[in-house]
C-alpha cells in the first residue's frame, strides 16, 4: 500500500507557506489505517512495552489502537491545563514562545517501557519535550512512532540524538 497517497495535502495551513499534512483521509480508509497501525506495531513485536503514549491529538488515535493491538496500557500526553487530575508537565520551545506538555503523575511507573507514538514528525520539539517528561516519570522511552516524517525539518534526527530509535513510514520533504 502506498501510504503518501492516503494522505492529503493542504497548502498554506495553518499559515501562508505551510503544507499541512492530513492524515484524516488515511484513517477513513478501513484498510489503510489497519495498514498503519501494523506496520507501526510489527517491530515492537516481542518487546516489552508496559505503555504507548500517544501525543495529542493524532497521537491519540494512533496511539490508541497501537496500545490495544499490543495489549498494554495508553497515556495520553497533552497540552497545559487539560488533564483533570495532578500532572507533572515539561515545557518546550515553539517559533514564538514555549509550551507545555502533562501526563498524570501516576501515568508512568518506575521501569515502564514506553512507546512514543504521534502521527507526524517535524521539528520534533513536541516529541523530545514528551520524551523528557516520561523519562522523569520513571519511563523508559524504547522508541518513536510516526506516519509522516518531514526530514528537511530534523525532527527524528533530534529524536534520535536523545537515544530514541524512529520508526516512520512515510517522508514528505520540504515542510
């Protein structure tokens, strides 16, 4: 299955000069997201996986189905103030300004192995500031999943300076 062609391109947004990548089309194709998901959980086969935590939003659904197929717990990692309970959050670096990622403080147990998983790569700000917040969890990040990578960009070089294998499976170049 070629999976590029699944997916949808949107020129200019969400600002002028930028070529969104749509996965939403990829997931309404029944085979396709099937596809996805194997193809994202095949390598993990036989390794030991205590979480996937997927990043908001895509990651969500991605992460969701990678978790059941692999029969373990999920962890929703999300943007500041949208988890209802104690969270332990991780800021990081945007354009203009910085953000923060949270998960529940009980999330993560001391010696989980976790996967990363979220629909595409880019800068990969989001991903290593999650990395860093499931490591001081208590989490060991033994890999990040993406669809897309935007290799022009560097985002899975960075995530994989921090010791973090990348799996992805498809590229995109420019941004």
């Amino acid at each position: 299955m070629d999976i590029k062609s699944t997916i949808r391109t949107i020129p200019n947004y969400p600002k002028e000069g930028v070529m969104f990548r749509d996965i939403t089309t990829l997931w309404q194709d029944a085979r396709g997201f099937r596809h996805v998901v194997d193809q994202l959980v095949w390598p993990y086969a036989g390794i030991r996986i205590d979480k996937v935590a997927g990043i908001e939003a895509r990651g969500f659904v991605l992460g969701g189905a990678i978790a059941h197929q692999l029969s373990v717990g999920f962890v929703p990692v999300r943007k500041k103030g949208k988890l209802p309970w104690n969270v332990i959050g991780e800021d990081y670096e945007l354009e203009y300004g910085t953000d923060t990622v949270e998960i529940h403080t009980d999330a993560i147990a001391s010696g989980d192995n976790v996967l990363l998983v979220d629909d595409l790569i880019a800068t990969g700000g989001t991903a290593a500031a999650a990395i860093d917040l499931l490591r001081r969890a208590g989490g060991t990040v033994i890999g990040a999943a993406f669809v897309i990578d935007l290799p022009d960009i560097g985002g899975s070089k960075r995530i994989e300076a921090m010791d973090v294998k990348v799996r992805t499976l498809c590229e995109f170049e420019g941004d």
